[in-house]
C-alpha cells in the first residue's frame, strides 16, 4: 500500500509534484483543498469569508481525517494543514509525509506563476508576498520540519525539473 502526503508551503510545488508523482506511482491523487472544495461545493476563500480562518481550519481537519485513510494515494495538503490541531502527528501515523521545502524567492517565484486564488496573499506587492512567506516560513517549520522527509525543491518551471523530483521522491521512498 501506498500512501504518500504532500507538506509544504503554498506554491512549494505539492500539487504539481503530487499530480507527477501520482501518475508515476499509479494511484489517484487528491489535494486536499480540492477535496475540501468538492464536498462543500464552496471555494477555499469562500469558507474563508463565510466561516473565518478557524472555521476553516475545523474543516479542513474534517476533511483531512478522511481524505487520509484512504489506500494507495498521494495526497497535498494547503500549506497552513500541518500548522494547527494535532494534523502533523496525525499524518506521520498513517503515511509516508514529505516536506517540499523552498526558499522564500523559489515559493514567491511559483506563486507568481500561480493561477488560483491565495486568500492569505492576496494583494500584496512582490516586497511584502516575499517577508510574508519569510516571516510565515519561520512559524511553520517546526510543523514542517516533522515530517518523515524532507525535500529541498529549487524553481519548479520545467517538466524536466517535476520529473526530477519525482525521481528523488521514488528513491527516497523506494517506491
């Protein structure tokens, strides 16, 4: 059986990695906001406006205790997921965790990039997206730096670049 979770902070590439490396592997791939979006039928900034952070957070708990026991997966989760309840231990007890870890310029680079729509980041100039994530990477790495293990990623902007890292992945795993 194969469960595999994604960790990291937003724009870290989880989603990209996760999809690469589900496909690999040939079992589904699930991200957690996704999930959360489709059982709601709500987008992320919508239950962040109607229910708050912390309602979200309730939620997102919710959902990650289901979407988590499921067998043969690979699974990201939003980067605040490991940050709040007993999240981080939960996932080490059920799943192979990996942190994709990226400095500040590589995470601000990708979230450019970036399509979706961040309710957390939303508005700022480049200057100030950049000593968020500094000054939000310092609170969250001691959730991060739990996971089983890490990877540092560089800028994801090629396929070449996501092959890569699921190679590492697999390697690391020996999947």
């Amino acid at each position: 059986m194969v469960r595999i979770i994604l960790i990291g902070y937003m724009g870290a590439g989880k989603t990209t990695v996760g999809k690469a490396l589900a496909a690999e592997l040939g079992v589904p791939f699930y991200d957690l906001d996704w999930y959360i979006t489709t059982r709601y039928r709500r987008t992320i900034p919508e239950i962040f406006a109607q229910q708050g952070e912390e309602g979200f957070r309730e939620l997102e708990r919710k959902m990650l205790h289901e979407a988590a026991e499921f067998e043969d997966i690979v699974l990201s989760c939003g980067g605040g997921t490991p940050c709040f309840f007993d999240n981080m231990e939960y996932m080490n007890s059920l799943a192979d965790t990996i942190y994709l870890k990226a400095e500040p310029e590589i995470l601000a680079q990708h979230l450019k990039m970036g399509k979706g729509k961040r309710p957390l980041i939303e508005g700022k100039t480049p200057e100030e997206l950049e000593a968020y994530i500094q000054e939000s990477l310092q609170a969250r790495e001691p959730f991060y730096s739990q996971a089983k293990y890490t990877l540092d990623i560089s800028l994801l902007d090629t396929f070449s670049k996501i092959d890569e890292c699921v190679k590492i992945i697999k390697d690391m795993l020996k999947v």
